[in-house]
C-alpha cells in the first residue's frame, strides 16, 4: 500500500498553492506534514485523499494511478481538527456507521466495532453518547470511526489542536501505538515542531506550498537542508545571524572558531535552548538587548535585539530581568548551523551529526 505523488501541483484562482511535490509514503509508515498557517498542509491532504484534484502531476496509490478517482472510490480515512461525531448515537453506532453505509455484514460490524474500540480503549464507553464522553474519548471516538473502515491511507490534519495540554499529551503517545496496529499508512498534519518530534516516523516540511524536505523525523531536525527548513522546524523559529568565515575561522563580533566551509560570507542559525546567560568552557560571548521576557513556568523566553537581528533564548527557571538592559549571552558554537547565501546547508552543527 504506497502512495506517491508525482510532481503534484495546485493553482486556485490563478495564485499557486502548491508548487510541485514529489512523495513516496510507504506502507505502515507514520508521516508528518509540519508546517505553518496556510503552508499548504490541509490542500496537499485533500489531494491525498480525492478531495480536490491536482492541477499538474499524478497521484499513484498501490502503482496504480488514482489521480482522477473519486474520493469515494478510494480506501481513504479522513479526521480533521473539528473532531466530529454523531450526537444522538453511541459510540458503538457512530463507529460502526460508516460499515452500515458499506452494507457490511452485521456480525462482521460488531467483530470490527469491538476490535477497534478495544484499540482505541473505548470498550468501556460503547453504550454512551458522544456528550457523555471527555474531549479525548470524543476525539478517540472520532479516530476509531475512521480506523474501522479499514482504510489503507488515514489522514489526520491537526487532530489534538483543539484539545487541553493534557489530552494532547495522552493521544500523542497513544497514536504511534495505534498507527502500528492498523498497519495503514498514517498522514498527520501539525504546526509544532515538538508534537513532530514526539511522533517520530517521517517528516515533510512545508513552507508557503512547497515541500522544502521530507525524509526521517530526527534527521529532518538535526540536519535541515536549507534555512527554511531549519526555520519551520524549530519552536521558536531557528535564530540567525550573517557572519564571515575567513582562513577557516567563523567570526562574529570578537569571536572565532574553526569551520570546515570555504571562506565566504554565511548565515549562521541556532536554535533558542542553545543561547544561554551561562558561561560554559566552549561558548562564546555575544552582546544583545533585552526586549521582552516570556516566563513559561519552569523556563523563561529571552527576546533578545543584536543590531538588527531579533533572537530569542530559552534558559531554565524564572529569570526576572529589566526591558532595555544590555546582556551577555553564550552560544556554543557546537550547536551552530551554517547556511550559504543561497540558504542551502553548508555545515550542520557538529553535534547534530553525531547524534
């Protein structure tokens, strides 16, 4: 069960929502399309499913080509963040309508009813209504009437955005097991690069339409083929600065380290956690301005002015310091990524390609 699209693309009035895009999901596997608003996640999964048609390119499901199936016609689940069920039916009827609309057999509905809800953990809950439920039995609910159709391709566009910190944080752990189960292939769509990483499996970036990477979630993260790509995956975005490598030796303001590039002007980016108020034996010190504080809890965002670049830091605990007042602040050049000036990755940070 593959998919693939083949240099699929889409024009809406005139306006390119997106551009060109090749992808092989393979089956049983988990995809994240991550990007932000409007990047073009939601158009490429109705394209995925049927929904919309393609304005170039094919789509090929199993080698066969599906580019102008009806979405009806295809073995596609689909669950949106406005998670939906059936208020005046139990949650044993709303996952078991979708086989009464395939006029499935009644005693197979009740074996695949029971099954799906047993993996979902929805046996207990069957005989209730939806307005009965939590919000993350609902959004089980939901998932579960998609899973018991027994579709090869299940598309999720952002599922858990409407639910409390702690229901996301339970049906994020819960959605690898489930994906593992069902054996289809998984399409997921999110904004946060950390629920990414969570659900590891593949990740494709998006940025205004365009797919600007797609390989494993981890090696996405630590070595980001472009700026963009480093941007989109990073909470804050990634912080970036130009500097200049001369004789093998990056410099900015006073200091220098040694770098395996060409001499030439790059942009230097790292991401929050790695710009400390902390001294450390290897980091080097660089002046800023602080802005604004963003206390968190147990960690504390440092908006941070360098010249014209803003920058942001991540330091644990409550730091309370004053607007407007000049810091210190360290960056280790182990965790420094170097891009060129067409943004292409010329170095990622040492760290990342050892880990």
């Amino acid at each position: 069960m593959t998919l693939e699209l083949r240099g699929v693309a889409k024009e809406v009035g005139g306006q390119v929502w997106i551009h060109p895009a090749d992808l092989t999901l393979a089956p049983g596997s988990m995809n994240i399309l991550l990007g932000p608003t409007l990047s073009g996640k939601t158009t490429l999964m109705r394209l995925m499913a049927g929904l919309d048609q393609p304005s170039a390119g094919r789509i090929l499901w199993q080698g066969r080509d599906v580019t102008g199936q009806r979405v009806q016609d295809r073995g596609v689940a689909m669950v949106y963040q406005q998670f939906i069920n059936y208020p005046s039916m139990t949650v044993y009827d709303n996952i078991a309508s979708p086989l009464r609309l395939q006029r499935v057999a009644r005693a197979e509905i009740d074996a695949r009813v029971r099954q799906t809800a047993e993996m979902m953990r929805l046996t207990p809950m069957l005989d209730r209504r939806p307005l009965e439920l939590s919000g993350g039995q609902q959004q089980r609910t939901a998932l579960a009437r998609a899973l018991v159709k027994g579709a090869g391709l299940v598309l999720l566009d952002e599922p858990l955005a409407n639910l409390d910190y702690k229901l996301r944080e339970e049906l994020r752990a819960e959605i690898p097991r489930i994906f593992e189960a069902s054996g289809a292939i998984f399409v997921y769509a999110t904004t946060e690069p950390e629920e990414a990483l969570l659900l590891g499996g593949n990740t494709a970036t998006l940025w205004e339409g365009r797919v600007t990477q797609f390989g494993p979630t981890p090696q996405v993260y630590r070595a980001p083929q472009d700026a963009v790509t480093a941007r989109v995956f990073s909470d804050p975005p990634m912080n970036f600065k130009r500097i200049e490598v001369k004789g093998g030796e990056a410099l900015l303001e006073t200091a220098r380290w040694p770098v395996d590039v060409p001499d030439g002007r790059y942009a230097a980016g790292f991401r929050a956690p790695h710009l400390t108020l902390e001294q450390s034996p290897r980091a080097v010190p660089l002046s800023a301005r602080l802005d604004a504080t963003e206390i968190t809890g147990a960690e504390t965002y440092l908006h941070l002015l360098h010249g014209e670049d803003r920058w942001v830091g991540l330091v644990p605990g409550v730091r309370r310091l004053p607007t407007g007042a000049p810091l210190t602040v360290w960056l280790d050049p182990a965790h420094v990524y170097l891009f060129d000036e067409g943004g292409r990755l010329a170095r990622a940070a040492p760290y990342a390609r050892a880990a």
